[in-house]
C-alpha cells in the first residue's frame, strides 16, 4: 500500500511540475501585461472601467489644473476637458497631484492612470508611454521681472535660470546653445519657478506659454513678471500619456473627436483664453 501511495504522491508532483504549480518562472510581473495593464483583466482599458474611475496626474499651474481662491475647488483647462472625457466614457476622473518628475514611476506602478497636465510630447515619452493625439499647440517662453526685460532679452550670460523638473523647458535649459553659459536649477515645479523669479532669488524662469497666459500679469500673483515674447523657442504639442500599449489612448482620442465635433472642447479652452492654441484636425 505505502508503494502505491509513493507512487502516487510521485505522479502528482510530477504533474504539477509540467503544470508549473508552486513555482513563480512564468509569474514575473503578474499583475501587469507588458502594456502596464492588469493582469486580471483584459486590457488596460477594462482595469480602469472596472475600477469605474481614472487617476489622473498631474502638477498644479494655471490655467489647466489650480485652486480657485474663493471656493478651493480644482478648476482649470485640464480639470474641466479630463471630467468632460471621463463623463462620456463613463468613469470617474480623480485628480492626484504627483511630483512632475517622477510621473513615469507613478504610471507604471499603477499610482495613477494617465498623465494628463500640459504634457509635451516628445520622442523618449513616445518610447516609453502610449501618448493621445496632441491636443494643443505650446512652445517655451522665458519669464523675468519687467525691469529686466530688455537685459535678458538678447542674451543670458550669467544668469540664473529655473525650470520646473522633468519638463520640457529643463530640456531647453540644459540643451539649448542660447543658455551654455547661464546657471541652471531644477525645481519641484513651474509655479515654483515663477515664484523665485518674483522673489528674486533667480532670474529667468522657463515655462510653458501656456503657463504664462494664465499665472503672470495684471489680475494674477505674479503682476510684476512678464514673459519675453521677442526669444521665439521651437513648437510643442500637448498630449495625454497612458501605460505603453495601454489601448485606453484610443478610447480617450475617439472621445477627444466627439468633444471637438460637438463644441465642447473649444468652449471650456475659451474659458480660459486657450482657444487658439488648440489643435482641432
């Protein structure tokens, strides 16, 4: 009897073993497909419509995502176009506010769904993340205190320069032949930047222009900043990054469509004087 029993105790481990039961060689990374979604579902997609909500990363400047001052409810551009998304679709958005140059890391490790926040586009995120169609024109401007706006106008030598971490005017500043001999420092963001060029503690801060429509000058925080026009960067686009291989880009693009077709986008741009700026084709 116990040679029986041997015998078939010995099957057994023999079977589990073909079948890979008890061991982990063929669970590498089980709760992620190699496209970032869940394993237990079957698309990036299907893990945010069952959690019925998207986290969405993103850093606070005006005008896409920031506090209004009377009510401390989250307005902007971005707020109002990802509710307007996530409604026809037919999730929640949830807004998370994460360290810009950490965003990569916080997507894969599923902290959040997508990065949507005034993103440029760029060769390397399209290696390494699923972006949407651009949505929006955005080039880089420099921005300085009015009384320094003619001697930085024609050069930077010298000068304390600011850009917010991770984002595309760190990547002018430190690329850019126009600022070799300039003193660069990354901050934790761009109204962070915007904040020691008004404090004086630096001299030139690079952001978005679409950041400088809405956070300098008359009627903001900032009314002694202005941004120098005349120094011309090249073109951005803005786009919204997913999981790489996520198939939630294509739901989002085609949802984008609708909201163009149907007037939506372009009134919520022209709530916040974007309206030129969006890219409808």
């Amino acid at each position: 009897m116990k040679r029986i029993l041997a015998l078939i105790l010995a099957a057994m481990m023999l079977a589990c073993l073909f079948a890979g039961c008890g061991t982990d060689a063929n669970l590498d990374d089980s709760n992620t497909f190699s496209d970032g979604g869940d394993a237990t579902a079957t698309s990036d997609a299907d893990y945010i419509m069952n959690n019925g909500k998207m986290i969405i990363g993103m850093t606070l400047f005006a005008p896409m995502n920031y506090y209004d001052n009377s009510t401390n409810e989250l307005i902007g551009f971005e707020t109002e176009f990802g509710k307007a998304v996530c409604e026809k679709i037919g999730v929640t958005p949830e807004f998370v506010e994460i360290n810009w140059d950490s965003k990569e890391i916080e997507l894969n490790a599923k902290n959040i769904d997508c990065i949507w926040n005034g993103m440029t586009i760029t060769d390397e995120r399209k290696a390494n993340m699923e972006i949407s169609d651009p949505y929006m024109q955005n080039r880089q401007v420099m921005v300085v205190k009015k009384e320094n706006l003619e001697k930085f106008s024609e050069g930077v030598i010298g000068a304390a320069i600011v850009a917010e971490a991770g984002s595309a005017g760190e990547e002018l500043a430190t690329g850019d032949e126009f600022f070799k001999d300039s003193a660069f420092t990354p901050v934790d963001s761009m109204a962070k930047a915007l904040m020691d060029v008004a404090a004086g503690t630096s001299d030139v801060a690079i952001v978005d222009y679409v950041t400088s429509i809405g956070s300098i000058g008359a009627g903001t925080d900032f009314e002694d900043l202005v941004a120098i026009e005349e120094r011309e960067f090249a073109p951005e686009q803005y786009g919204i990054a997913f999981r790489k291989g996520s198939d939630m880009a294509t739901i989002v693009n085609n949802t984008i469509d609708e909201l163009i077709a149907d007037g939506t986008l372009e009134a919520i741009a022209a709530k916040y004087k974007l309206q030129n700026l969006l890219i409808k084709e």
